[in-house]
C-alpha cells in the first residue's frame, strides 16, 4: 500500500488515504515519486465546474521520480533510473499528435497521480534524467517548459522587447526563457514587488507595478512599447491589459489561460495589429530542450520553489493555496 493525496471534488477537502500501489503493466514504468510540484491547473481542476477531478482521483502532473519496476515488453530504462514524466500519451494519428503536441490530443490518457509515493507511467511519457540532475529540478521542467512552448508559439525573436504580467511561477519561467531566447529587455509587472528580487534572479532588468502610470512607466524601462506581451496571471481584465501594451503587431501570449470569460476590445487590438495566442502544452522536444537547460543553464530555477512539504500537510496547503497566499511554488516531497 502507499499514501496518496485524493480529490473528491469541488469544495470538498484533499483526503490522505491508504491506496493500492499502482500494478506495472507490460508497457509501463513504477515510478518512486521523489518530487511532485502543485501546479495551478491542479487548484483550477479542484475549483471550477466543467473541469473538475473526477471524484476518487489523485492529482499531480509535475513529477520526478525514480524507478521502481519496469514492464516486460520495455527496454532502455533501468531501475534506480530517474525520470521526469511528460503528462499525456496521445492516440498517435491525430492532428495533434502529428503535430507533436499530444497534450491536445482528444483521446489522450492523462499521465497524473503525484500526490502520491508511487506512480505508474506509461514508458513513451518517461524522459531520462541525468543522475547529476536532482528531483527538485527534474519536478519543474513540466511548468518550465509550458513557457517555452509560449514563447516559441508567440515567436519571440531575438532583440525583442517582453513584457511579463504576473510574478508567479510560470511568468518566472517565461523571464528564464525569454532571456535565454535573446531578448533584449524584459520587464515584469505585478500588483506588489514581492517577487522583485527573484524576478530579477530570473533575469528580468525591470519591475513595475499596476497602476495610473503603468504605461509610461513599462515603456520607460523596455525603451519603447512591447514586441511581445506575456499574460501569465489568468485574472479577468489581464487580457485587456495585455492587448493595451502590446506595440504595433506586438503579440499576446496567454498562458495565464484563465477559465471565466474574459473581456477584449477587438478595435483596439485591429488597429495595432495584435495577434493573440492561446498555447496550450508542449513537444516531448521541447521537455527535453528544458532539460538540457535546466541541468546546464547558468539561472538555478529552483529559487522558484518556495516552500516544500511532506504528502501528510498536502490536504492543508492545497486549501491555502485555493486562497490568497505567498506561494510561489510548493513542491510534494512523499
């Protein structure tokens, strides 16, 4: 048997139970979880109608692990191997899958379950992490790569001026990439500076805060109006704001990819030329880019993490985190 923290739906609390450990089928990997991050898309799954958990289930998608057993019919891994897991098997023939992005497959099989201590992963969604790479890292190349995927729908070009709205975890990723991408300015901006400082260790040059002057004020630390605005916050009203930073053909990234109707004045985006794009997920190429840039990359994006707990104090977190909090991201250490 192994803990596991479950999901009986909206408004209900995170249960801890006792769950049969995971059988390992002829194609599959068990995975020892080492790390499991919370991410925001589990909170939205916890919270809104149409989009809820399924009663019984057991969340978690940001996960690191080692390996426990491996199927009969599955070659090249080996136990005591550690891996990060990509978080959907696509039916293969799709648009989507063709595409290389099988996250937006119709028929996907979900690759979920890390509030637990073991998972059983599908071998074609495990990517083998150097030994040198340790869970705490391995566990946020999930969220890293969701604003790589952003920034290359959005084509970020080097020399170009970002605008990020939002300070948390994914709009900090999106200030790695957009750096790492060449661009020339990157300024972050927020409703408090609390996050300032990791911004900056990030590698953003500037921090603004909401307000009468915000305009001004953006324009006066990128040098000019945005080529690329990032919307990583999800409220509603922050697509608008994009849309009014955004320069002539600037662009919109919404990664933010809030789940209530949201307000956009299409005149005022027509007459700028704005294009606006809503990524969603990611190639198993670009998980392994993240990777790569995370075990060699001179920013350690694990100043990102900002508290990690035992799987026993999920249910309590869980719940603060549905609220307003300090967090930026809580990593599950079973």
């Amino acid at each position: 048997m192994m803990r596991a923290a479950v999901s009986y739906g909206a408004g209900a609390p995170l249960v801890i139970e006792q769950r049969p450990i995971p059988e390992c089928g002829a194609t599959d990997l068990l995975v020892r979880i080492e790390r499991c991050g919370i991410c925001g898309s589990d909170l939205h799954a916890h919270d809104f109608d149409g989009v809820q958990n399924d009663a019984g289930t057991i969340p978690g998608h940001e996960i690191a692990g080692t390996i426990a057993a491996i199927g009969d019919a599955v070659s090249g891994f080996s136990i005591g191997e550690r891996i990060a897991v990509y978080p959907a098997v696509g039916c293969g023939t799709c648009a989507a899958c063709e595409r290389g992005n099988p996250i937006l497959c119709p028929a996907a099989e979900w690759v979920s379950g890390g509030y637990a201590e073991y998972i059983r992963v599908p071998a074609v969604a495990a990517i083998r992490i150097p030994p040198d790479l340790n869970p705490e890292h391995a566990a946020l190349i999930e969220p890293l790569t969701v604003s790589l995927y952003g920034l290359k729908v959005g084509n970020l070009a080097r020399g170009e001026r970002v605008l990020i709205l939002g300070a948390g975890s994914i709009a900090l990723a999106a200030i790695y990439w957009a750096r790492r991408m060449g661009a020339e300015k990157v300024v972050v901006m927020s409703r408090t500076a609390r996050r300032a400082d990791m911004a900056a260790a990030m590698g953003a040059d500037a921090f603004v805060s909401y307000g009468d002057d915000e305009q001004a004020h953006v324009q006066q630390q990128l040098g000019g109006s945005a080529d690329i605005v990032v919307e990583c916050v999800g409220a509603p009203g922050m697509l608008d704001r994009a849309v009014r930073h955004a320069g002539l053909y600037g662009r919109v990234v919404s990664l933010g990819l809030g789940a209530r109707p949201e307000t956009v004045v299409p005149v005022m985006a027509g007459m700028k030329g704005v294009s606006l794009y809503f990524p969603v997920g990611y190639s198993m190429d670009d998980f392994r880019t993240t990777a790569d840039a995370v075990r060699n990359g001179e920013v350690d994006p694990a100043i990102m993490i900002s508290s990690v707990i035992p799987l026993e104090a999920v249910p309590e977190r869980f719940k603060a985190l549905q609220g307003n909090h300090n967090e930026t991201k809580v990593h599950i250490a079973p």
